[in-house]
C-alpha cells in the first residue's frame, strides 16, 4: 500500500498531470486531444500519462488507431482514505497539526529518555 500511496502522491505532484486528471473527468479523451492544450511536445505529455498509468490514476487503451485515455477514479482511493485520518484538523490548521503529533509523540521520547533500569 505504500509503494501505491507513494506512486499516486508523485504522480499528483505535478501540475500538468493534476491538469490532465481535470480534462479527464469530463470524459475519456485522446492523447493528441489531452496533448493540445500543453505547450510541450506529444513524447512530454506521453510521459506524464505513463506516470499517470504507472500510479494507476489513467488506463489507455487503443481504439483502431488512437490512443485514449481514460481516469480510474477508484485509484485514488487509498489516497482519500489516507488522507481523511487528518479530517480531524482544519485545512490550513497546521499549529493545530503539530501539537497534535507533539502530544502523539513525546511518549516515544519520554521513553527513548528513560535510562534502562
């Protein structure tokens, strides 16, 4: 799972590839057609759809001569739920964040300060 949580995230990193992922949900689409609006080459935006593919996020299937795209919504999936265990602070709460992870953590150092004994 988390080789799968590490692909989608690198994957989403990028902006031309969230971009792609956006004109996906509106319907499956060919490369040259996803290619248009880049200003990069068509060997650029295939690489991004590999990565893409590679995380699972897109399937491309041929049809007759053209390569289509299409989104795999469910492949987001872990991500979502990963992401949810932090549903409990505010988005931009970040203060909130770290106290919690102090509060989650200084048993571990308590213990890692603990002389054996």
């Amino acid at each position: 799972m988390e080789r799968d949580l590490d692909l989608i995230f690198a994957a989403l990193a990028d902006p031309t590839r969230r971009a792609i992922l956006a004109m996906l949900l509106e319907d499956d689409m060919a490369v040259t057609d996803v290619a248009a609006p880049f200003a990069m080459s068509l060997a650029g935006i295939s690489k991004h759809l590999g990565i893409l593919a590679t995380a699972g996020l897109i399937s491309q299937e041929r049809r007759g001569r053209v390569k289509w795209c299409k989104l795999e919504p469910d492949a987001m999936r872990e991500a979502s739920i990963w992401m949810q265990a932090f549903g409990q602070f505010e988005a931009i709460n970040l203060d909130a964040f770290e106290r919690f992870l102090e509060v989650e953590l200084a048993p571990q150092q308590d213990d890692a300060n603990t002389p054996p004994g």
